[in-house]
C-alpha cells in the first residue's frame, strides 16, 4: 500500500487546499461542540438544581420531564426535530442557521445527562450543607449559589470530563444537517480523492488530540477548585 500524504497540498477545486478544508472543518467542529458545551451544562445545571429543590413538586417534575423526553429519543432524531420540524412548527425560527439548530439540539441532548449528574453530586452532599445555609440566613436561592452546587459541582468533575469529551465526538453527527464540519469532510475529501486512508487517519488523530485537550483542561480545573483535605471519588485529587 503507497501513501499519499502530499494529496492534502492539492486544490480542492475552490482556491483552497485539502489541508486548509480539513483545518477550516476541524474548527466547525470545535465551534459546535464549545458552544454545544455552554448550552449544556447551563441548562442541565439548572434541570439538575430543580430536580432537588424541596417543597417544589411542579419544578421538580419539570426537571424530570426534561431529562426524561431528551435522554430517551436519539441524538441524530433530535438533530433532524430540530432542523426539519422546529422551524416549521416555530416560524420565527426558520431564518436561523443550522449551526444553531444544531447547537440547541446537542446542548439540550447532552443537558439530560449533565442534569442527572448535578442532582446525583447535590443529593450526595450530606443534609447539614443545607442547613448550613439557612442557618446563616440565606435563601434557598443562595444556599444552592454560594453552598450546595460550588460543592457539587467539584464532585461531578470527574463525569463531568467523561461528557465533555462524549459531546465532543458527538459533534460529529451534525455531518447529517451539512455542517462543514471533520466528519462531513472526511466524507466528501474520500470521494474527491479516493484516498480514505489518509482522510479518515487524519480526521481521526483531529478527534483524538481534541478529546485529549479536553480531558487535560477538565483536569485542569479540577486541580484548581480542588479543596484540600476532600476526596473526590474518581477525581485525580487526594486527600490527608
């Protein structure tokens, strides 16, 4: 087998070259998975901290129903809803670009899962965190700001990263809706050129070193909001 790595130096036919594509579509697939990324924990970080408030059963429930109706239907059916059938049903969205819609569609998947770990890391506090709070005359509101969710949240780190990295790869379904990103043109580049060899090794040491960065930040951050003395089970910290 001969390897043609020089091929990437070659015009694609639009001014540019197959390593400029392939870095320009690498890009979209960070865009979408960052931003992606935002949607996800803001949203499922507040889905979460509903699905434990006490003395709220409406908004616990309305917790549950998200994590419920976007963990059970699949990703690439969610992409399609959001793409084919939202615009139509909400007409003021029809002027978006799919970059949005995709965005919404994996934020809001991956937000079921992120909530499921918030409530797991806020109801594995022990009670008095809470009473704590009130003790001090905070509201509930501020119990969970300045106690309950910091302290959480460093629990969930560890899960945390494992779906960071998950939505990362999961970016690669927006290939489906012709968003020009790794996946889509890993695709196209093999038909143009024949070489899916080259393509797809390239495209897939892009993943990799991309999911590496994200796991090294993750830790990152996890080294730094570290309280000394507590273990996280899973984390990478230790304790006395």
């Amino acid at each position: 087998m001969t390897w043609e790595w020089q091929f990437f130096l070659n015009d694609d036919g639009s001014g540019r070259t197959y390593l400029q594509w392939m870095i320009d579509a690498w890009g979209w697939t960070l865009a979408v998975a960052g931003a992606s990324w935002v949607v996800a924990v803001s949203v499922g970080a507040l889905m979460g901290t509903l699905r434990t408030l006490p003395n709220s059963p409406w908004l616990v429930r309305l917790g549950n129903a998200w994590v419920e109706l976007f963990r059970n239907i699949p990703l690439l059916v969610q992409i399609f809803l959001w793409y084919f059938v939202v615009p139509k049903v909400i007409p003021a969205m029809q002027g978006l670009p799919g970059y949005v819609l995709v965005v919404a569609a994996l934020g809001f998947f991956t937000s079921a899962r992120i909530a499921e770990q918030v409530r797991a890391g806020i109801q594995s506090l022990p009670k008095g965190q809470r009473y704590a709070g009130m003790a001090v005359g905070f509201t509930t509101a501020q119990t969970y700001r300045y106690v309950i969710l910091p302290m959480a949240f460093r629990i969930i780190l560890p899960p945390l990263t494992s779906e960071s990295m998950n939505l990362l790869k999961n970016s690669s379904v927006a290939f489906a809706v012709s968003i020009s990103e790794l996946t889509m043109f890993a695709m196209q580049a093999q038909e143009e050129t024949s070489r899916g060899v080259e393509v797809y090794l390239a495209v897939t040491a892009l993943y990799a070193v991309s999911a590496f960065a994200v796991n090294r930040i993750m830790a990152f951050v996890e080294r730094r909001v570290q309280i000394p003395g507590f273990i996280v089970a899973g984390g990478t910290g230790g304790g006395h």
